[in-house]
C-alpha cells in the first residue's frame, strides 16, 4: 500500500508521466528533532477560487530541468497524487503546477538541492479556456447549457488534460436560459458562472472516486484479414494476440439482385483452444446493415458485424467464419481493437448511402474515442475506384473483389480518427465514374483508466443527497467509531477555533443594473433587518435580457450573499484505506458542541465539505497503517477574494442614474413599485457623486458627495449643501 506523486507533463497526446515519488519527502525533522509534514495538498469546491498546497522534490542529481522535457516542472501542469490503500489508487489531490523553487528546504530533509513546488486545485481547470470562436446557443434549460458547456469544452478540447464528467449535473429544477451568441475570447468560467447566476445554483468541480475517465482504444497494427470470394467462406487462419479488452469488427459489401435479399447469414469465431473445435463457439452480433445500391436490378448492402473477447489468450490460434447464403459477391475485412470497454464497447453507429463522390457520415462522439469508419462501393463494369479518407482520418486498409464477366466488383475500405468534440465526420473523396456507396461509422468507447475523476457539481446550495459522505463526525463519545464501516470520527480543531461567521459580504438588498438599456431592478428581504442592519449593494448585469431574468439574476444573488458565509473547522484522523471516503464536494453529517452550538446543541447537522487538504502523519505517531490529517472547510470556504459584484464596466465609466427601476417584495419575489424609489434614487445619486470627476455646485438633501482618500476636488463657486459633503482627501477653492 503506497501513495504516489506523478506529474504529466505538457499537453500533448503522448506526454510524459514523471512519477516524482522517489524524490518527494512526507516529512522532514525541525532543528528539535520532531517530524514536520513537508507535503500538504487537497481540493476547493468553489469556482471562483482555488485552494493552494505545496510539496518537495528532492534532486540531489541535478536533474531538474531537463532538455528533452522528461524530467521538468512547467507551471500548469498537472500533478497527481493518490493512496492505493482503499484497494486502488484513488486522488488525494489533483493539482496544477503555480511556482517552483529550488534551493534547500528549511526541514533537514538530507539533501542538496530540491523544489518547492506551489500548487493550485482543479478550480482552475476552467481557467484559461478561451473561446477562439463565437458560440451560438438558442434558448434552452441552465441543465442543457451546462451540459452543452461541459460536453463542448471541458472534456479533452481544447486542453486534453481538462476532463470533465456529468455525475452530478442534477437535472431539475431547470430555468430556461435565453438565446445567446457568446462572442468569441468568452471564457469557459463566466459561462458557467452566466447560467449558475441565472438559475441560483452552484457548480464547482470536485473529485469522483467511481473510475477515471474513459480512455482510446486502438487499432492492433499487423492484424487483420481481408476475403473475397463468391459465396461463404472463412478469414485466414489468425493467431489472437493477448491484448487487453479485445474487440473485432467486420464490415461487409454484398452485391446481389433485387428480390434476392443479399446478406451476411452469420459471422462466428473458432478458437482451438476450447473444445469441440472446428465449429464456431463465440458468435458475433450484427450491428447494421445498409442497402445502398439498387437501380431495379441489382441490390448491394453494407453490413458491420462485432464480437466482444475480453479473455485474452497467449497465442490462441482460431478462425472466423460467415456464412452469405446463395452466391452473391462480396468483399470483407476483419480488424481487431485493444483497450476497448467490455461493458459498452461502443457508444453511437450511424450509416449513410449515396452516390456521389464525397461519402461521408457523422457519428456521435466524446473526445477520445476512436472512430472506426467502412465504406462499401459496387464498381461498374470496366470502372475503376479510388478512394482517400478526408479530414483527420486515416485509411486502415482498401479490399476489393474483381469482377467476372458482366459482373461489377465489390469494394469495402476502412479509415479510422480519434474523436475531439461532440461529433465526428468520416469523409472520403472518391474517384470514379460510377459511384455507389455506403458507409457505416462506429464510436468505440475505451476502457476506463483510473479510480478517480473530475466531475461538474451543479445544484442548488441547499441539495445534501446528490453527493453524501458515509463518514460522520462528532464530539459525543458514545457514539465514536473510527474503525466501523462507515466511521464515525472524532474532530479536532487545529487550523481555526472551530466556526467564524463572516458576514463581510453580507447583504439585504441588491439594486442590478441589467441589459443595454439604463434599465435596473431592486431586489430585497427586509426580514434581515431584524438581525442585521440595511446593507445593499449594486451588481451590473450584462446578460439579462429581459426584466424578468434581471429579476430572477439579482434575486439570486441575494438569496446567495444574504445568508453570509459559515464555515466550520474539523481536522479529521484517517487511515490510509479511509482516505477515499472523504473529499470536497461530498456533504457530511456533524453533531459537535463546536459546530452545533445555541438552539441546534445536541442535533446533526448537514454541511457540504467546501475544502479538504491531506497531510501525512510521521510514522512514529502510530504503527501499523499509515496515516492522514484531513483538515476540512463545512459549509463554504473561507474567502480570500472579495465576493464579485458583476461584470462592471471599465472604471472610467461614470455610472448613470437608472431612468426604470422595478422594486422586488420583501423576499427578492418581484412586487409593486412602492416608496423605496426615492431610496434607489438616492442610492444611484450617491454612487454616482462617488465616482464622479465633476464638483458639484448644489448637494440636495438625502445626498452625499465624497472627496475620496487621496483625491482633491477643486471648485471655483461656491457649494450649497443640504445633504452631506463629506472630505476624505482635499477640497480645493479656486480662483
């Protein structure tokens, strides 16, 4: 049982995964001899900031950099680090590389020289995604953009090391989203950010211990049989490598005449090694077929057929065989896959027919998978074919079947393309004077790597059942046990008191400047003002199109902000095999006098795991099993940014008084206009003289005009004020 550290390194298919392990100390002793943990890594679930950790390289080698990029540490480079305790070796932390440092580590680690290595969690996998193209959308649900966002962007395009499945997308309740173009240098972040502030929902991507993310299954080069004929027959004789996840597909091009159906009977596999040889014993299943040539005469099919194997044998040595009843000719073409799911080995089929001389059909797809396109063509008599897979794809093999006398040939050629979006178009430009065609294209999924994955969280705050943690946590010592399945631990408080209650960005209304338009909505909860004092803050909306969006925007916005931001701080003593059970994102059930204090003492409360970091515990502290220190965030991770307050226009905008406020009721649901439009009024004259650059000559009553800290104001005439001047820099008269 052992933990590793891996980097990988660049962002090309074929990077290289560095396993650093060796190289990276658990803990160091400070000058009084007691061990230190030199290694601290975890994960944030919030979209909007990134946990931070960092750890130690040593290379005493001085191996670090290297020229041909095997041995380096670039920034944004994903680093890996797992426990193999539970049984497999699920992420303690997936980080991106921010900053390294070399030198000599302040712990007496026994080394020369070595990395500090500073990184940041998978929030930032959304950073930098840059839209290099406008992307339209219609109206549809948040659910559907999301999904859309996630599917187009987040799943190996553009960056093959962002990949992101839909676990926890939930799929109701649903707003519907209004039609937009996102104009290109948009970025993946405020697009998702545009539909969770729509919706008033949350998203944050978070760890998944259910398999890693599917991977590509290949083609076996060298491998492969190709038969023509007239009637049944067998492929070659073929020896079946000890792959893994084996999967053949055979393709099929028929011609025959109309009203005699011609097909393929049966496809069947014989392996020597089982008895009773000499008869097929694994049978294929047929996937499609597709009429493509029938000009009232002759009649011609494509078929694929496919056989799962995931029993490897050493050099098993069998034959497959078809049966084509009567005697039609036709051309085939065997070929085997590796790495391919058993479970579902393919996601999509879609065929197409036509007769000119550009075949091409679209298959759905997720980035990574192969994509194994046939094409079966009859050739007229005395006509010749060429044929050139377009795109990105590349030919795996070309079979005809000569004709006899008065008789056309048949054809089936192949072409294979790694898939890097939604869908993919197999192409082909053909050559020939007489063209029919059909063509078959198959989406292989490939067997799924790893224990973990990353995974788009998107509900409502409020939603506990989507993702629960098994572990609970309390103070009650008969109710303590740490060995049980699932454990109940007991907490210690280590990196806070214990809860803090931050309400900095607190707030009981929301005035949101919405649209092209001058327009704006004021949306507020005046039952806050029986515990907290009158707190409202201004937000610019630039994706709301209408008043009702701006409405259901700014409301939940407020719903988000007015309830501040409670965090609790429990550290958590865990077994290395315990390690999987907990991770940000997850929600965990707490009774603590701490945590559960006043009228909820004594009673479970639920929290959503905001943040969890890992450290290691020096092995002297206890025997046997290795050990961890979780330390996690309940509820919602402390900030280290302030709360954003929309997408503001450019500072040397002068904000302008909106000339059409809708009001909101006393729960942000939108209501009459009542008397607070004086009070808005107010509040835009107020922001306005804030930033304003013009003195004013009058201040009314209910205003306030401010001389910034370390700005000076100059007037000539003298200033009447019935509100308040309030001078903060200098006031300077002139002449």
């Amino acid at each position: 049982m052992t933990s590793q550290v891996t980097v990988r390194i660049g962002g090309q298919p074929t990077a290289t995964i560095k396993d650093y392990t060796a190289q990276v100390p658990y803990w160091g002793l400070d000058q009084t001899g007691n061990p230190q943990p030199i290694i601290t890594l975890g994960q944030r679930c919030n979209a909007k900031e990134a946990s931070q950790g960092e750890f130690w390289i040593d290379d005493d080698a001085n191996l670090i950099p290297a020229a041909d990029l095997s041995n380096n540490l670039p920034s944004g480079d994903v680093v890996l680090w797992t426990e193999d305790a539970p049984g497999c070796p699920y992420w303690l932390a997936r980080e991106r590389i921010v900053q390294t440092e070399n030198g000599r580590h302040q712990l007496f680690t026994g080394v020369a020289v070595g990395y500090k290595v500073t990184v940041e969690d998978s929030a930032a996998d959304t950073n930098l995604l840059t839209l290099t193209a406008a992307w339209p959308r219609g109206a549809e649900t948040d659910v559907a953009r999301v999904k859309a966002i996630v599917e187009t962007f987040l799943q190996g395009n553009p960056r093959l090391s962002t990949y992101v499945l839909e676990h926890f997308i939930v799929a109701s309740p649903t707003v519907t989203m209004p039609a937009k173009t996102y104009p290109i240098q948009s970025n993946v972040f405020d697009m998702l950010q545009d539909c969770a502030d729509t919706a008033g929902k949350l998203w944050y991507l978070c760890y998944h211990h259910a398999g890693g993310i599917p991977g590509t299954a290949t083609v076996v080069t060298d491998w492969g049989a190709a038969v023509t004929g007239t009637n049944a027959s067998t492929f070659p004789d073929l020896t079946v490598p000890a792959v893994p996840d084996r999967y053949m597909l055979a393709f099929f091009t028929i011609r025959g005449f109309v009203g005699n159906s011609p097909h393929v009977g049966s496809v069947g596999y014989i392996n020597d090694e089982r008895p009773g040889s000499g008869a097929p014993n694994e049978a294929f299943t047929h996937l499609s077929s597709s009429t493509f040539h029938n000009d009232g005469t002759s009649e011609s099919i494509l078929e694929v057929w496919a056989l799962k194997m995931p029993s490897p044998s050493v050099g098993a040595n069998g034959r497959v065989t078809f049966t084509i009843p009567g005697s039609f000719r036709y051309a085939a073409q065997l070929i085997l896959l590796e790495d391919v799911d058993q479970a579902t080995p393919y996601s999509d089929l879609q065929a197409a027919t036509g007769t000119n001389l550009a075949p091409s059909v679209a298959v759905t797809t997720s980035p990574s998978q192969l994509v194994i396109n046939g094409i079966g063509a009859i050739n007229g008599i005395g006509h010749t074919w060429t044929s050139t897979p377009g795109g990105s794809s590349s030919q795996l093999w070309c079979n005809e079947t000569a004709g006899g006398p008065g008789d056309p040939s048949a054809e089936v050629d192949g072409s294979t393309e790694v898939a890097t979006g939604t869908s993919t178009t197999m192409s082909w430009a053909i050559s020939s004077d007489f063209a029919f065609w059909g063509s078959a294209a198959v989406a292989i999924n490939g067997e799924t790597g790893g224990c973990s994955h990353l995974c788009m969280w998107y509900s409502e705050e409020t939603d506990h059942t989507t993702y629960p943690c098994t572990v609970k946590i309390t103070d009650d010592p008969t109710l303590i046990a740490p060995d049980a399945s699932p454990p109940v631990i007991a907490p210690q408080w280590l990196t806070n008191l214990g809860h803090t209650s931050d309400g900095q960005d607190l707030i009981t209304g929301l005035v949101s400047k919405w649209g092209a338009s001058e327009a704006a909505v004021f949306v507020h909860d005046d039952t806050l003002l029986d515990a907290y004092d009158w707190r409202v803050d201004s937000y610019m909306d630039s994706d709301s199109v209408t008043e009702a969006q701006a409405i259901a925007r700014a409301s939940a916005i407020l719903a988000y902000r007015k309830a501040g931001v409670l965090t609790d701080f429990p550290s958590l003593k865990l077994k290395a095999s315990q390690t999987n059970l907990i991770t940000a994102g997850m929600s965990i059930q707490i009774k603590t006098a701490v945590t559960s204090s006043g009228q909820n003492l004594g009673t479970w409360q639920t929290r959503r795991i905001a943040q969890h970091q890992f450290t290691p515990i020096a092995p002297q502290d206890d025997s046997g099993e290795s050990w961890y220190r979780v330390d996690l965030q309940l509820g919602r991770a402390i900030r280290n940014m302030p709360a954003s307050h929309g997408k503001a226009q450019a500072a040397a905008t002068t904000p302008k008084t909106a000339t059409d406020v809708s009001v909101g009721g006393g729960t942000g649901i939108p209501g009459t206009p009542t008397d607070v439009q004086t009070a808005l009024t107010t509040l835009q004259t107020e922001i306005s003289a804030l930033s304003s650059s013009e003195v004013p000559y009058y201040i009314p009553a209910g205003v306030t005009y401010t001389v910034a800290l370390y700005q000076q104001a100059l007037f000539a005439d003298p200033i009447e004020a019935d509100g308040a001047l309030v001078v903060l820099g200098e006031l300077i008269g002139v002449d």
